[in-house]
C-alpha cells in the first residue's frame, strides 16, 4: 500500500503538470513561450505530451500490477459484506486505472475551422473514414447586439455508416456514437484574388489573416474586414456585427510598415502598387472541436464499481 501511495503521489504531480502546461502543441511554440531552456526541457521529458508519454504509462502499469496484487491478496481474506466491498472497491480502482491508460492512449481530440457549406474529410485527423459538413451557421444576439448563442448545424457520417444532423451551440455539444463536438469559436472568412504583372494569387483567409506576396522582399498584404462600416467616421471601424455595409480593408505590408492601405466593397477591385486586389465575398466560419474517447465507459464502470465497494463498504455492519 505504501508503494501505491507513492506511485499515486507522483501520477497526481505528473497529471497536475499536464493540466498546466499546454498539451500537443507543436515544438515552436515551446521554445517561444517559454524560452529555450525550460521549453526544450518540457519537450526532452514529454511534458508537452505528458498522458502518452513512455514514463506517465509505466507509471500506471506499476499502479495497476500493484493494486492487482493487493486485490489478489484481499481474496483469500474475504469475510462478510464489508469485506467484498472492500475487494469491490480495490476493483473498481484498478478498472479506473485501466481505463484512464487506455483513455489516455486512445482518445483524440482535434481542433477544426471550416467555412460554412465545407466538408471535412477527419481520417488525417485521426477518425478515419469520417466526414463532417458545416450546413449553416448563425449568432443569435441580444436587442443591444450582444452576441447571445453561437449555433453550428452541421452533418456528421461516420466510418460506420452512421450519420446525423445536428445544431451545436456554446454548451450543448454534440454526441453520436461516441463522438462529442464542441463550438469553440468562429469568424468571417474573405476571398478573393490577387493580380501582379506575373500572377494571379486567389485567396481565401480567416479575418485579420495576411497573404504573402514576396516572400524575400517582406511584401504581404493584411486583410481586416468591417461587416458595418462607418462611413462618416471614415476609420477602421464597425457599427455592429452585421454585415449591413461591409468592406474589406488591405493594407499592403513590407515587414511591419503599412506601404498602402485601401478599402474595398464586395465586388470590386482596388489598385495598391502594383498589386490588384478583388473582393469577392464573405462569409463564416465556425471553430469547432472534436473529440472521440472510446475508452470512456470504462472510466465509468470503474467508477460504479468503486462506488459500489464504498457502499457495500461503510454502509453495511
């Protein structure tokens, strides 16, 4: 008991640091958010992936073979009730373990934008043979335009042959067949194209998003749009979040210095440099994540078995 103690003192840490530190991000942006140092550390000991990592699974095993001995051992000294709750309860414990290693090793989870109308095909993703469609999506806004719920409709076909459509809101995700998907966010994306003497660049990028031109010379062009632009103030601005007057506003960029900088309606096209510009349109996007954990009802089987052995454990004399 006391080694188990000790093991799970030391999974409690290692499970406590996973928490705080972002998992799965790529090894860049270690290095720039924490330093060299401290960030090429997490990236040496896995704690940027800290629940697949060699270490964190070794731990549980040992966990597990520990518990499964002292389960052995509790056998051969059942007496009563009590007594096989006890067993019950160092059951439901293992099987929690079992089932927090197995989580830990096959869950996935994965976070998509997609434009309104897009299909995604999710096997690069790690759901194979899965596709997911974005129907529609809509802001529901309180009288003063504060935005009151974001909703998703979308389609989902899984490998099975399975499919349902369903809107997902802030709160109320989505769950088929082992699948949960979240709203997590959304913006507006803008298409268009851009025309030099030499070529002809289309573009399609989420809001506030820039488009390389001249990669050796620094040149990009950075887009913002204004769904309700305010025309008298004639600055950056937006009215609301309506697309009531939109415009679409390029600045064309030479590292960090704003070269020129126009606006452009939907439609039309406008001349920076020597760089012609289209807008063609809008529209949104959703942020959505999607999460698959088929490891899950083992999770709760242990817990129902650890409740189980409580109560068979305390409750009865």
């Amino acid at each position: 008991m006391r080694l188990a103690i000790y093991l799970l003192l030391i999974l409690g840490a290692l499970a406590a640091a996973g928490s705080l530190i972002p998992q799965g991000q790529p090894p860049e942006f270690y290095r720039a958010y924490y330093g060299n140092l401290l960030g090429g550390l997490l990236l040496r000991f896995s704690l940027h992936d800290v629940y697949h990592s060699w270490w964190f699974i070794t731990l549980g095993g040992l966990l597990g073979i520990n518990l499964l001995v002292c389960t052995a051992r509790r056998v051969r000294q059942v007496k009563g009730i009590r007594g096989w709750g006890s067993l019950l309860l160092h059951v439901g414990v293992l099987v929690i373990l079992v089932g927090a290693i197995l989580s830990g090793a096959l869950k996935r989870s994965v976070y998509v934008e997609m434009g309104v109308g897009d299909s995604l095909d999710l096997t690069s993703y790690g759901f194979p043979n899965t596709t997911l469609t974005v129907e529609n999506f809509k802001i529901e806004y309180y009288p003063n335009l504060e935005p009151k719920q974001y909703i998703s409709y979308v389609t989902l076909k899984t490998a099975q042959g399975k499919q349902t459509k369903k809107e997902i809101k802030v709160n109320y995700p989505l769950e088929f067949v082992g699948f949960k998907i979240y709203q997590v966010s959304y913006g507006w994306l803008l298409k268009g194209q851009v025309v030099s003497s030499d070529k002809i660049i289309p573009f399609e990028l989420p809001d506030k998003k820039s488009l390389p031109l001249d990669e050796t010379k620094g040149i990009r062009l950075l887009f913002m749009f204004l769904p309700d632009y305010d025309e008298e103030s004639e600055r950056l601005e937006t009215r609301s979040p309506l697309p009531r007057n939109p415009r679409l506003a390029s600045a064309l960029m030479k590292g960090h210095e704003i070269l020129e900088i126009t606006l452009i309606r939907p439609g039309e096209t406008a001349k920076l440099k020597e760089y012609s510009v289209t807008f063609s349109g809008y529209r949104y996007y959703t942020g959505l994540e999607i999460k698959k954990d088929p490891a899950l009802w083992i999770l709760y089987a242990g817990f129902i078995l650890l409740l189980g052995g409580l109560a068979m454990r305390y409750l009865f004399r």
